[in-house]
C-alpha cells in the first residue's frame, strides 16, 4: 500500500490511496478538520487498536476506518452521499502501522498541516 496527500488548486485536500488491487482519490473541504481528524484516528489506532475519521465533502463524507492487529494495520474508507445510500466501499488496504503512521505524519506536515495540539 501507499499513499500521497496533497492541496488541490481550489485548496482541498486530497488524497491518492494505492495498492495492487485498487486505487482510489479521497478528498476533503475542511483541510483543518480532516488533517486533525486522521491524526486523531491514527493515535486511537496506536492506543486501543480502533479508529476512525471523516472527512466532510459539500456532497457527503469519507469515513476512514483503522484497525491495528500488533504491528499491522487495516485501512478502509468508506463513502457516503446521505442516510439513503448509505455507505459504499472506496478502498481497504493492510499494511505495517509504525509505516502508515510515519507516513500520514510525513504527507501532512509536509503540506504545514500541525496537528491541534501543536
């Protein structure tokens, strides 16, 4: 699995989830609250083996979901456009955690996104 995160010109944010299956773009309107939300999601992960985000769209909402098994970690994301669709599959991917947790902290600080607390 691997993943880049970047800003779209209208200043989203944006990002490209690959592994050899699949791949998918996810994105986001409030870059503040979607950063914060996956460092959140990541630490909950690190914690007590759960967590989760979402990332809100003017047209609906990516759900980011983690699951930590020791050293190895599930990522699902998920989308939604409203209570009558429900929620449809994006993209699920396994990896190291120590990996994909360097890694969102990488992209996201690369683009001047501090975490909340800092």
């Amino acid at each position: 699995m691997d993943f880049f995160i970047e800003r779209d010109p209208s200043g989203r944010l944006l990002c490209e989830l690959v592994d050899e299956a699949s791949a998918a773009t996810v994105t986001a309107a409030n870059v503040p609250g979607a950063a914060n939300g996956l460092r959140a999601a990541v630490a909950d992960a690190r914690a007590g083996g759960l967590g989760e985000c979402l990332w809100l769209e003017p047209g609906g909402e990516y759900r980011w979901m983690f699951r930590r098994d020791g050293d190895r970690l599930t990522v699902a994301v998920m989308w939604s456009a409203g209570t009558l669709t429900g929620w449809q599959h994006v993209f699920r991917s396994e990896c190291g955690f120590a990996w994909f947790a360097g890694r969102a902290r990488a992209e996201l600080d690369r683009l001047g996104l501090p975490s909340a607390t800092t």
